[in-house]
C-alpha cells in the first residue's frame, strides 16, 4: 500500500493546496460532495528528476439524492470560472522552471530562475571562499563573531553552528562580508541592492503579497508556508544576532541588501511565517543574515 510517508513533503503540500482549494470554491456544496486527491506530477514539483511521481487527479463525488441537475451545472460553471485558480496556473505551465549555476570557487551547484527581467539565486550562499580566493572567515564561537563585528571584519557561521543546516539554509553572513571588496558574490553575480530588491517585488505585486509568492510551500512554521509561485524558494533560515546565539530558524527569513543606511544600518529584507507580506527594514551590520544574489 502506498502511504504518505512514500511521498516528499512538498508533494503533500501542494496536493493538500489543491484540495483545500477545491473545497473553498465549492464550499456551498460541502455537505454533498467528497473529493478525492492523487499525488503530484513531476512538472509541481521541479526539483524532482523522477520520470513521475504520480498523478493529480481530483474526483468529485456528488450525492445525487441532493445534488440536482440545476446545482450540478452550479458546480461545472463554479470551476470553469475559477480556472485561473492556483494550482490550474500551475498546470497550465506557469511552474516556475529553474535553470542552474555552478560556482567556480568550490563547484557548489544552485538553482537559478528569472523572475521578470531579473536571474535570482533560488537557493541561499553557502560559500566560504571570497572571489579572489581569500577564504571568509568562520566565527562560530561569540568571541570570534564579537571580534570580527568589532572591527568591520567580514565573518560567517551556520545556524546554531550545525554544519548540516548549511545544506538547506547556507550560510549566515555579516553584512562585512557582503561589501567586501574581494567579492562575496559569484563572479557574473552581486549581492542586490535595495533597488533591485524592490524591482523584485513590485514585480510580485509588492510589499503586503509579495512575501507568500516567495516562501518555500514546505518547511515554515505555524502553517506558514508560502505558495512559491515566483520559485524564489525563500526557507526560514533564521539569522544571528550579534551579541547571542541564532534566532527564529524555521519562522523567519533574512537577507541582506548592498545598500548602506548609515554607519550601522544597511538595507534588508525578512519574510514571516505568519504573514504574506515583506518586511524592509535597516538592519544591524553586525548581524548574520542570508545572502541571495542576482545576475549582473
């Protein structure tokens, strides 16, 4: 028997969006109709390389002791009007379709994908090595992340200092390192401004929506998880502060802008589990957040 288990936690999630969904639009009906979900194809979940994985098919099945002709015909015109729903967006091809990037400095392979005219990283930085070849430092201990932040120093570290966190979140990095002048960036690639971050979500329709259109549709706290529509493919990395240990991992995403604000602000933005919206707001330079870049 196949079970929930045998399936990834994105597959899950964009079938149980399909059938809540469902349910909403024809919620006048609920009392006389079940739906019946299937699994995903491989074209929801692009990241997958199997052949398939399943199938998307959506059954409804009406009692028809209490569904008329006249209710049935409600329901065929209720979903044709609706076609334009989320998941039929995905159907239909408005899948994001990611492309790839491999860095010359450590071979690391990341997603790419364009969101309007611009090429994002889909994924976070997770390097250790400056343009130049330099390596960045690591300040794992408080000591050393005091240290480095006390003198301008560029420093990284991973979440609560797991290396494995590194896997799915990258790395954390002062905003020192983003304006080193050595290049934190892949060559072809920077750090985004406040522009070009704004480029980005106005594109997404802005600040208040803009926020559920990049969260990740799996790993979000408190039913947080966004519909991913643009394949930004934000997770809730959390960040360091830099006077204690690592916060918010798994309810917060914080990225860094190449913009200066003052002598101890620079530009940010931070998407929230409970939310839709994104937040822009200066942030302490001597903070750890997660950096994406953009194609030059």
């Amino acid at each position: 028997m196949v079970m929930k288990s045998d399936y990834q936690k994105e597959e899950v999630a964009i079938c149980l969006s399909v059938l809540l969904e469902l349910m909403t639009i024809l919620g006048t009906f609920r009392e006389n109709i079940v739906l019946i979900g299937g699994w995903t194809p491989w074209f929801l979940v692009p990241e997958k390389r199997n052949e398939h994985t399943g199938s998307l098919d959506i059954d409804i099945a009406l009692d028809f002791k209490h569904i008329d002709s006249a209710a049935y015909k409600s329901i065929l015109q209720l979903l044709r009007e609706r076609r334009e729903m989320s998941f039929f967006r995905k159907i239909v091809g408005l899948v994001p379709k990611y492309e790839s990037f491999r860095d010359p400095r450590d071979r690391k392979k990341y997603k790419t994908i364009k969101i309007g005219k611009q090429i994002w990283l889909a994924e976070n930085l997770n390097v250790g090595i400056f343009r130049n070849g330099d390596p960045i430092p690591e300040a794992a201990l408080f000591e050393e992340w005091k240290a480095a932040v006390a003198e301008g120093k560029p420093a990284w570290c991973y979440y609560g200092n797991e290396s494995e966190k590194g896997k799915e979140y990258g790395k954390l990095y002062n905003w020192y390192a983003v304006i080193d002048p050595r290049g934190l960036a892949p060559k072809g690639w920077h750090v985004p401004s406040d522009n070009e971050w704004e480029t980005l979500i106005g594109y997404l329709g802005g600040y208040s929506v803009a926020g559920g259109k990049m969260k990740s549709v799996s790993g979000w706290e408190r039913n947080g998880n966004g519909t991913n529509e643009s394949g930004f493919s934000a997770l809730p990395g959390g960040y360091r502060c830099y006077n204690c240990i690592s916060f918010f991992q798994g309810h917060e995403a914080d990225f860094w802008s190449s913009s200066e604000h003052n002598n101890y602000f620079a530009g940010s933005r931070s998407l929230g589990c409970s939310y839709s919206r994104v937040n822009c707001s200066p942030d302490d330079k001597r903070r750890g957040l997660s950096v994406r870049c953009v194609k030059d």
